[in-house]
DNA sequence: AACTTATTTTAGATAAGACTAAAAATAGAA
DNA sequence: TTCTATTTTTAGTCTTATCTAAAATAAGTT
C-alpha cells in the first residue's frame, strides 16, 4: 500500500484540482501540505514514478486514474470517520478533523465496510460534504456559494468551505448549521457584505463569511 | 509524542518484561518485532538516549517509568479499540488484532476517553486481557495455565496467551470462548495433554493448548 | 584455561521524507 | 525583446528506521 505522506499528498492534489480545474501547482502543493517548494517537488517526483500523478516539470501535476482512486478512498474514510466522530462519540464537528485526518490512513477494506454500515450509509459528513461510496462515485451537489446569491434569495445552508475551528464555532454561536434556512436580506455592493435572515434573527455578515458557505437553492 | 516504532517497541518490551520478570535480552525484543537485532539495538539505544528505558549493552533492557507510561497507554488504546471492534462492528475475536495493531497509535486523549465511555468502561478486551484505566492501572487477575492444573479442578477460561487466527478459530470450533466453564477429567503425565469437559462435551486438547488458556479457578 | 558458539554491538548502506541554499526555468514589465 | 521577479527544481544535508557484514563480548565445553 501506500505511505501516509503519499496518501496525504494525493488527497492533496485531487482537492487542488477540484477547485482549480487543471494542472496544479508546485507551490500550491507546498501550501497546503505546510511544507517547502522543495520537498513537494522531491514527492511529486516519486508520486509520477509511480504512475499515481502525470508530471511534466514546470508545469504542474495531475493526478492519474490511479492516483485520484487512492485519494477518493483517503477521503472517504476521512469522512466516514468524521460521521462517527460526531454522530457516535458525540464531538462537536469542529473537533473532528484533526482526529480523522489520522484515521484516514488505517489500512483495513473490511473495517471501513463495517464502519459504514454501522453509521447507516451516510451520504454527508457533519460539514456537509458527500461521502465517495466504496467504487470511488461522488454525490455532486448543485450548490452555490452564499456570496454570489442575491438579494431576496434563499436556501438551506449544505456544506462549509473553510473547516477550522475558528469559522465552525463563529456559525455555533449564530445557530448556524447544515440544514439550516438562510435567506439574503440584503447585499452592499461595496465590500459584499450581507444582512441574512435565519429563523428568527437577522445577522450582518462579511464577504469573507459569506464566500464560505454552501447553499442549495 | 512519540513515534508509531517507538511505540511499538515499548509495548514489545513491556510485555517481554512481564513474562520473564527481568531485564529483556536484545534477541527476544527483535524476534517479537520482526527485525534484526541490529535494528533493534539502535531503537534501544534511541529509547535509552530519550529514558524511556535503561539499558547496559549487552546486559538487557528494561522499561523506566516514563516507558512503563507510554507503554501502557499503547495496550490501553489497542484494548479499547479490541472492544470497539467487536461489540459495536461485530468482528470475531480473531481478527480484530491487526486493526487494533493500526488504531492504538492514533494521538487523541479525548477520543480515547469518549470512546470508553461509548463502550460503556469495558474491564476486558475481548481476548480476556484487562484494560488500563486513564491512570496506567491494570487490574491483576489471579489466573493459572490451565496446562499447570490437576486431574478433576475446574475453573472459567478468563484469557488465552496467543492471540494468532488460527488458535481462536481453534477455539471457536470448540465452542470454547472466555467465560466458559472448563473442566480437567484427565491429565497425561507423558506429554503434558489432558481430557476436559467443556459444557456437556470432552475433548482431548495437547500441552500446547491447555499452556495458552489462563483458568481463573 | 583455551577454544567454540551464540549473542550483541558497531560500521557502513539504503530509503523516505523533510530541510536550506543555489541554480534553472518561466512569467511579467519595461 | 531584454531584464527582473517569481516559481520550480536540483544539490547536498539531516533524521528515522531498516538492512548486511564484521567485530566484540558473553557463555558453554572440553
Ligand atoms: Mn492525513
Ligand atoms: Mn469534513
Ligand atoms: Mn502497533
Ligand atoms: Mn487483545
């Protein structure tokens, strides 16, 4: 099988890919697995060496058949993990990422069946996001960004962009969750600030907040 | 924290120092890790440079109180996550090691101590072995080798010494499993092998099967 | 006590995964 | 197009954890 430094920069990459559709840089790589230009290129390397990313130097890596079906696998044992987390264990769903990006990288095909059939076939892990079934399929979601949706529109909120702890709690404290109603009050062209309604209470939020949450209209 | 090979060095050592009372011979650590004693030469010198044990070349190592803590923490985790395995994904009890093996190094006190209390405190994993509490306590049971027992005593299986596939399918297939009531109706002074009743039948069993099944009598 | 064998340690290599510093390639601006 | 700034790669080093082969120590035997 695969190490867990490979298996985190592959789910890596297939996320990088995800948002910016095509080849993905070397130092976007670096960012976000918080490591050196460097090091990421030495991982790329042995990545393509193993056939799981196409590689052309200076321009980018993609991930091969191979290498997005080990990533979507990461994933969804990423996610499974994080339903039981919450839904048995009873963390709160800002608590849970750090432990599941641990757990992701248990080796066991019957352990991860189980675990899904015992948590009842999730679809969606506690931030919304769809849980890949065990062919590697992904639910795609119709939904929009909060930010690009205008006045007098609504929805019910479906996922969270950012995940840290931070963001997660400023939403626990509104009432704010998966499933929640939000409805856009107003909009200031300005800086793209909001007032949303949700239930009851009406909020002032930023641009910033805005742009990280998911809604289905 | 400590590294998953420290880990399981410590865990090997603390259970070699059980058995043979004593200061732990380089050869018996690398032949339970499945390594060279070379290699297990330099771990020991590495945990000896960090005093997790003490160690004189070519006298034996044995584990200081700060080994003794983290070791135990590890058999605590591996236990709990036994348990899990078994009464919440229904496992058998013989195939749960492997998975145990992966789970017991992941770093979270909190999940650790939810996930006793979703087990509802558990005082023994499923082989029988007793589960540390948060403090590094392990509850010593007074148990005897069924192979040291005498003609016509009888006891309840509390624990087996191996935990291979192959000898708790052994079990299995005999209806025997902790908790069972076992009687000796014959002991063989030749070979070590006896005759015991197990529920309403009698089975001969070797030397080598009644020296791995710990009788609370 | 001297020799032989078994155990343990050291020396030297290797691979993964990280780093820093320097070189090479690309992209942007003048 | 040529210079400059940014990005990316290479070169060389480090740590952990493993190996093989050789040296050192301990234990056992005549
Ligand atoms: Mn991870
Ligand atoms: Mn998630
Ligand atoms: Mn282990
Ligand atoms: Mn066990």
């Amino acid at each position: 099988m695969y190490t867990r430094a490979e298996e985190n920069y592959l789910k890596c990459i297939f996320h990088l890919e995800q948002e910016h559709k095509g080849a993905v840089a070397t130092n976007a790589i670096a960012q976000m697995m918080h490591t050196k230009a460097s090091s990421a290129t030495d991982m790329i390397q042995r990545l393509a060496d193993k056939e799981l990313v196409s590689y052309r130097r200076y321009k980018g890596t993609t991930l091969t058949k191979a290498g997005i079906a080990v990533a979507v696998a990461v994933i969804r044992k990423h996610r499974l993990w994080e339903v039981f987390l919450v839904e048995k264990l009873n963390f709160q769903w800002d608590e849970v990422h750090e432990i599941a990006e641990q757990l992701e990288h248990i080796q066991s095909e019957e352990l991860i069946t189980r675990l899904d059939k015992f948590l009842d076939h999730p679809d969606y892990d506690p931030h919304g996001d769809p849980i890949p079934d065990k062919h590697g399929n992904i639910k795609k979601t119709e939904k929009k960004v909060l930010s690009e949706m205008s006045k007098s529109q609504h929805g019910i909120l479906v996922g969270v962009r950012e995940t840290s702890g931070e963001f997660l709690q400023y939403l626990d404290k509104r009432n704010i969750a998966i499933g929640t109603k939000i409805k856009v009050l107003g909009k200031e062209f300005f800086d793209g600030s909001m007032i949303i309604q949700v239930k009851r209470e009406q909020f002032f939020i930023s641009k910033k907040i805005a742009e990280n949450l998911y809604i289905q209209v």
